[in-house]
C-alpha cells in the first residue's frame, strides 16, 4: 500500500513563505502525476498545482506566480513552494498520486495564514 506523507503546514502571516513537502513509499515515484490539492472549510477541495512525470506544470489561476511545484524522483518527493501567502490560501492541503490505475491521497496538512 502506497504512503503519502505530507509535511511542512503551520500558522504564517500574511506575505510569508511556506514549502510543503509530501514523501511517498512508492518505488518508482517517477511515473506518476503528483498534485497538490487544497480544501478550506465549507469548500470543495480544489487542484493547487500539478506535475507530470515529465515535469510539466499547471496550477490553479488563484496561485500562478505565486506557488511552485516540483519534484525530486531520487527521494521520491514532490514539493510545493508558497510565497506571498494570503488569508485565502488557509486551507488543508492534500498531496496526490494519480496514474497506472492509483490515485492515492495523504492525509493532508494544515496551512493557515493570518495576522
């Protein structure tokens, strides 16, 4: 069974950065799309950022310029860089892996931005 572990959440202020990171217990990482999701209370969870196994990107328009995804497939781990938070980032955030018929979810790690 596939493991996501997602790190890196917490309380920060406005305009401050934040770089979550999700491990994973898969050994051929390299494959799969990796995607980072995000729900805030009373919402649907929403994509934040995704990259494919051969480092294509896209995110959502509510983060472009401002989050970056990436990967590093030697350690089996995707982050995501968040800079210039805003209140509206506050969520939970949930890492994904999709591909090969998986589509696996971690257990998500809290971000809340306010002064």
């Amino acid at each position: 069974q596939v493991q996501l572990v997602e790190s890196g959440g917490g309380l920060v202020q406005p305009g401050t950065s934040l770089r979550l990171s999700c491990a994973a217990s898969e050994s051929i990482f390299s494959i799969y799309v990796m995607g980072w999701y995000r729900q805030a209370p009373g919402k649907q969870r929403e994509l934040v950022a995704r990259i494919s196994s051969g480092g294509s990107t896209n995110y959502a328009d509510s983060v472009k310029g401002r989050f970056t995804i990436s990967r590093d497939n030697a350690k089996n781990t995707v982050y995501l860089q968040m800079n210039s938070l805003k209140p509206e980032d506050t969520a939970v955030y949930y890492c994904n892996m999709w591909g090969r018929g998986k589509d696996m979810w971690g257990q998500g790690t809290q971000v809340t931005v306010s002064s």
